[in-house]
C-alpha cells in the first residue's frame, strides 16, 4: 500500500507532459501548415491557353478545302516556320511562301500558351497535332516533327523542352518596326519566360504555334434563302455559339448558348455595334476560364478579321475535341490548365458570289486587266478569295467565264509565292 502514493504521482508527472506535447503539436502543426500554404502558393503553376480554328463551309455547310496560308504573312519576321528547317533556322526572313499551296480544311491560328507561378519555376512544353501539321512557332524549340505535305498517321510535334517562367521580372521581348496583331497577346498578366538554345536565349510572355489541319470542325454551317442551318456534329455540347454578319457595313449578331443538335436562325439585321459584340463575346470568353486580359487579348488580336465584311459563325469548341486533336503535355502538372478555342466557320453567302461575278464580268468586257481584277477579289476577300471563286466555279456552265476564273484563281496563288 505504501508504494501505491509514488506510483500515483508518477501517473500524474507522465499525465503533466503529455498534456504539454498535445498543447504544443498543433503549434508545430499551425506552424508546418503555414509552411505548407506558402510553398504551395509559391509552387502554384496556372496554364491558360487561347487560339481559333478556321474554316470555310461548303455549300452544304461541310467545310471545304482552301490554302489556309496563302496571303501577305500576318507574323514578326522573327517567328519560325518550317521553311527553315532544311537549314535548321527557322526564320521567315521575307522568305518566298514555300508552304502556301498547302490546302487543308482548318488553319489553326495563333494558339497561345500562357503561364503564371508564383516563382520562378522551369517545365516543359510539347503539342502534338493529330490531324494535321505545325507551320509556325516561337520562341525556338528543342524538337519538331514535320510529317511532310501527305501528313500522315504520326502527328506533328512541337516540342520546347525545358523553359524557365520568370515571373516579376522586366519585359524584354522581340519587337520589329512594322505593325503586327501578334504584339496584342502580350497585354495579359502571364509570367514572361525564357528559352535558351543555340541562338542564345529568346524571351516572350507565351509559347506560340500555329499550323493547318485535315481534321473536320465540328460544326457545320449553311446558308438556305435567308436562314442559316447551324450543325454540331461533335458528341459534345457546344457552349455557345455566334451568328454573325457584316454587309456593307451593316452589322448583326445572335449570340446563342449551347448547341447538341441543329438549329435554324433568321438572316436578320439589325444594325447593332461591333462594341456591342465584343462586350458579348469577352463574357463568352471569360465565363470558359479566360482571365479578363486574356479574353481582351484574344478579341483585340483578331478584330480586324473576325468582324471584316461577311457572314461567319464564331463558336467554342468543346474541350475534349481540343484535346483530342491538340495534346498538350506540361511537367510537372500544372494545377489548372484551361483552354479555350474559337471556331470560325465561314459562309460564302450569295452576295459574295455576285460581286466576283461582276468582276469576271468587267475582265470579259476588257474593261479590267487580269492584275487588276485578281486584286481586287484579292483585296475585297483576302485569304478567302479562292474558295469564293470556287464557289462560283461550280455554278456556272459558261466556257468563257470558267476560263477566265480559273485564270483568276492561279493568278491569285502566284502573287504570294
């Protein structure tokens, strides 16, 4: 009984102490987790990434076969394409365009790859392109897979290997003295980063590629008297969707959320604003995950095209059929990855067709030279011009004027080589 007193007291001091350590664990857990929090927020890596896929629709609303890349390029001369690759350069140089009679049924323009970290933090970058082939990119990749003019089964690749994120520090981007709308995606808040290679390091505020696909978009669009016949064909919901046209100036848009099926609208005008518009179409943007800058980036970068004279079905193109055609791998894994791409859908509306008639017209009357009308069709509908003239191709049983439009059509090919 005696022994019973020291071995309560004993009991007591083990009871004392370990009451201490579980006052002071969650100290030393408060203290790890704010240690946990902080790495994470330093570690943290977002990518955001933005492009368009165009097309032209057929007479039936399926997309057609056009050269995507024919045309005055659009780019800084310090972006690469695959005409420098014998070389290993790269660089455009004012070079001939040696890929201009590529045809495809989309141009992939300008996807944009952005990053934000907390700190500066090193990945790699790869794309590959199922369905298609990479033409342009920058800054300079450790890799890429040309599959040749036929393509084939094995994609194209792009690969940057490892590049460095530099978040906070100065910008110091390439910029050359002639305009470009491939300036406007740097106004976001994305992490400058850099690229060292060969030629030394190259900086910029994304990763940029661009390349011609053989895939079919998933939407069709057709004109029928004065509806219009909207088509998903993917097994994906659409988000939203934009009829737009511009005549003569004259605007008009409806802005149409989900699409599964088919749907018909009215070809209505109703004269509203191109402000109006892209106040629309940044909520579209921003409600897929754009940050603001970014969904301003992206309209900025292609208003003068998007909303030039014609009719076009802007549309978002689901995330899985993006990802099944543009796999993007990213090490170590970022914590978000968002994607948005815009299609564009063309409609060569009867309009279109008439004003090149009438300027066939003027060069079987002599009262136009050949230059003078191929750059006019040129100058009125751009890239879009040959599909156009195909169109009218189809249509008239005339020799004389099939003569003189397919005349128009090489001569039009020819001035950009």
């Amino acid at each position: 009984m005696a022994k019973r007193p020291s071995r309560i007291a004993f009991q007591v001091t083990i009871a004392v102490l370990l009451l201490a350590l579980i006052q002071a664990q969650p100290i030393a857990q408060q203290a790890s987790s704010v240690d946990n929090k902080t790495r994470k927020n330093n570690n943290r890596l977002i990518v955001h990434e933005w492009g368009t896929f165009t097309s032209v629709a057929g007479k039936d609303g399926v997309a057609v076969d056009w050269r995507p890349l024919s045309g005055p390029s659009d780019l800084p001369g310090f972006v690469y394409d695959t005409t420098g690759l014998a070389t290993r350069t790269g660089l455009r140089h004012e070079k001939p365009c040696n890929k201009c009679d590529l045809e495809a049924l989309v141009r992939m323009e300008t996807p944009v790859i952005y990053f934000y970290a907390g700190r500066e933090t090193t990945v790699s970058v790869r794309v590959d392109f199922s369905q298609g082939k990479i033409t342009e990119w920058y800054p300079q990749a450790r890799f890429l897979y040309d599959p040749g003019p036929d393509g084939g089964r094995i994609p194209s690749v792009v690969d940057w290997g490892l590049i460095t994120l530099l978040p906070g520090t100065a910008e110091n981007f390439p910029v050359e003295s002639k305009p470009s709308h491939y300036y406007t995606a740097r106004e976001t808040d994305a992490a400058p980063l850099r690229v060292c290679g060969v030629k030394g390091d190259q900086r910029e505020k994304f990763l940029f590629y661009r390349g011609v696909g053989t895939f079919a978009p998933p939407l069709e669009a057709r004109l029928s008297g004065e509806k219009v016949l909207v088509k998903n064909t993917s097994r994906n919901t659409i988000a939203a969707f934009i009829l737009f046209e511009n005549r003569g100036g004259t605007i008009s848009y409806q802005v149409r959320d989900s699409l599964d099926g088919e749907v018909t609208l009215d070809r209505t005008f109703t004269n509203q604003t191109v402000d109006a518009l892209e106040r629309d179409l940044h909520k579209v943007l921003v409600a897929q995950g754009l940050y603001e800058k970014e969904a301003r980036a992206m309209i900025k970068t292609w208003r003068d095209s998007w909303f030039e004279e014609g009719m076009r079905v802007f549309y978002l193109v689901p995330r899985k059929v993006t990802d099944s055609i543009l796999s993007l791998t990213i090490a170590p894994p970022p914590l978000e990855i968002t994607r948005v791409l815009v299609g564009r859908a063309e409609i060569i509306t009867p309009e279109m067709e008439a004003e090149i008639e009438r300027a066939v017209g003027r060069l079987l009357d002599r009262s136009r030279s050949l230059q003078e009308v191929a750059a006019e069709i040129s100058h009125r509908h751009g890239r879009f011009a040959e599909p156009v003239l195909k169109s009218v191709l189809e249509k008239t049983g005339d020799p004389n004027l099939r003569a003189r439009v397919e005349e128009l059509m090489t001569y039009t090919r020819l001035q950009w080589r």
